[in-house]
C-alpha cells in the first residue's frame, strides 16, 4: 500500500467577520487510518470539516496553502468537478439530521439520490441497494422504514440515514 497521505490540510484559517474561528490548522491523514479531531464545543471541528468539503456558509471566508486529496488539490478545481467528488470519493456525515434530511421525502428516496449521481444502476438496483445500505447501518425492518420520513424516525435512526447517505458512494 503506498503511503502517501489520503488527506493534507495545510495552514486552514476561517473567519466569519473578525471572528478567526479555525486558525491556522495542518494535518494529514494517511490510509486506513482513524483520525480524530478533539476539541470543546465551537471550537472549529466541523467548519475545519466543511472547508474540506467546499461546503462552507456564504458568510465565511477561507484560506489555505493546500487541501489535497491524495494527489488532487481541491482549493483549485472548479466546483462542476467538486460535485462529482463530494459524496462519491468524500463523504460527510452532518452532525444534525433534522436540518440536513429533507423532511418532506421519504428516506429511501434520499439515499436513493446519491446512487442515483454518482453510480449508474438501474431502479431495481437502486432499491436493492437502498435496502442494503439501511440494513447496513441497523435501522430495524428496513422494508418498512424505506418509504418512512425523517420525523417518523428515532433520532439516533436519522443518524443512521445520515451515515447510510455518506457510505452510498
Ligand atoms: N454561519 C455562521 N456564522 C457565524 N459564525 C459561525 C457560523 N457557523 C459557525 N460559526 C461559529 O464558528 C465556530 C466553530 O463552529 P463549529 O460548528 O465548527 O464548532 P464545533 O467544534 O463543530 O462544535 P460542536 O462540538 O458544538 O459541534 C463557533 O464559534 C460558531 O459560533
Ligand atoms: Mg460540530
């Protein structure tokens, strides 16, 4: 296996106004390896996250020297490209489900959609898949729980659609 990093982060700073809220973050992290970032409540942990992912709000500002994804530097492609990335190569799971699931689709239908972007399967497939993925990360009789919505959902069970959503690609 090489060694070569999976992911570089270097020099990260973000800042909403004169608020610097990450402030000058480095780090790598290799394959296969488990990588924690440990810090207090708003202490910069998923906006350093959403920067990598290009998903930051409108009001932040970034900066970086490089963050590269092996040996791709994403502070340079343009965001057509990104899209094909995000959810496929990088996935993210949202610290909070009730404001990243849509609340009005059935939770099937929303890891159906990241299939549906980045993989080229047929409908069969696609449920069939759909069903794995739920079976996958426990949600209990998942046949019953595909057509569900997210507030018919425990929420440690909207986590679970969550994480299912990030493994789909
Ligand atoms: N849209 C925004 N506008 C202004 N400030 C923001 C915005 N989003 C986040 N912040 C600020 O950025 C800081 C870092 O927030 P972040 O969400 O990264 O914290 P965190 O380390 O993930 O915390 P937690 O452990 O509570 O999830 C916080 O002080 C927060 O108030
Ligand atoms: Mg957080």
């Amino acid at each position: 296996m090489s060694n070569k990093p999976l992911l570089t982060v270097n020099c990260l700073t973000v800042s909403f106004g004169q608020n610097k809220v990450v402030d000058d973050i480095s780090f790598t992290i290799n394959p296969g390896e488990t990588f924690a970032l440990v810090g207090e409540s708003g202490s910069g942990k998923s906006i350093t996250a959403l920067s990598v992912l290009r998903l930051l709000p409108n009001a932040a500002r970034m900066q970086a020297t490089s963050i590269a994804l092996q040996d791709q530097e994403l502070t340079k492609i343009p965001e057509i490209d990104f899209c094909k990335l995000r959810g496929r190569r990088i996935g993210l799971i949202f610290q909070d489900p009730m404001s990243s699931l849509n609340p009005v689709m059935p939770i099937g239908d929303q890891i159906a959609e990241v299939l549906k972007l980045h993989l080229e399967l047929g409908k069969e497939q696609i449920q069939q898949r759909v069903l794995e993925l739920i079976k996958q990360v426990e949600i209990p009789e998942p046949e019953r729980r595909i057509s569900e919505y997210p507030h018919q959902l425990s929420g440690g069970q909207r986590q679970r659609v969550m994480i299912a959503i990030a493994l789909a690609g």
